[in-house]
C-alpha cells in the first residue's frame, strides 16, 4: 500500500470513530497555538482513542457514567490536566452529577494530595531520622469520640 493509500484508509477510520478527547482546550478556541495531540503519530493518537472510547463508552463497562465523571475529576485534579478537569465536570453535571457530589469529588482529591504530601515527608524524616513533633496518640491531634 503506498503512502497516499495507507493516508486515505487512516482518515476514513478517523471519520468513522469519535474524536480522540481534546486535553488543550485552547486548541477548540480558534488561536494560533497547536491542535491537541499534535505531538503525537496517528496511530497512536487513534489507540489512546480506542482505548479511551472503550473505558468510557463501551457497554461492558462496570461503573455508571455519573461515578465515571467524579472519578475522573479527582484524578484529573491530582494529574493537574486542566483540560480534563473542565471536561469531566462539563460530563459529570450532564450525567446528573450535584453540586454537592462534585464538591465533595475535589475534597476527596484535594485530601488524597495533601496525604501525599504528609507521606513524602514522613519518608524524608525517616531516611533523615528526623522527629520534630513527636506524636502522642491521634494522628489527627483530636480527642478520640
């Protein structure tokens, strides 16, 4: 198959399966920066493709689309991909997402980072033998209810 062939057979299948999610949502705005995904070949924009549709969209999928979404968030706000994080609020309110259920989405995320941060310098203070506040019961400091 020579080159012009095997480019008029990949966008065909470009034409035939949903777009590849956008992660640079200045690339939807009209300027003058770069597409999304222009750093990537086409064939594997078109697997990270497959393999997104099938995570989101395939109907063998366990988990409901509206749990999908606050998931997402969460992950997208440890990950720092604003792209994703616009779009996976944009999807969990069209999947019925509350207020209040995506709020308590980015407390989760926002708890999971700081943990992150508590269990990096715990290792650090461990590999120093560092103890500047030597702990005496709770690990949160509160009275045990």
């Amino acid at each position: 198959m020579d080159s012009k062939s095997a480019t008029q057979v990949e966008e065909r299948q470009q034409e035939t399966q949903p777009e590849t999610p956008v992660s640079n949502p200045d690339a939807q705005r009209g300027n003058d920066k770069p597409a999304s995904y222009s750093m990537m070949e086409p064939k594997m924009r078109r697997i990270y493709g497959e393999f997104y549709r099938e995570i989101y969209f395939s109907e063998a999928k366990h988990i409901d689309t509206k749990t999908q979404e606050l998931i997402s968030i969460a992950a997208s706000l440890v990950a720092k991909c604003q792209g994703c994080i616009e779009g996976h609020i944009k999807k969990a309110v069209q999947a019925g997402a509350t207020p209040e259920e995506i709020s308590e989405t980015i407390s989760i995320a926002a708890a999971i980072n700081a943990a992150a941060i508590i269990d990096l310098t715990d290792i650090a203070a461990a590999n120093l033998d560092i103890n500047n506040f030597p702990s005496q019961g709770s690990r949160f400091g509160g009275n045990k209810q």
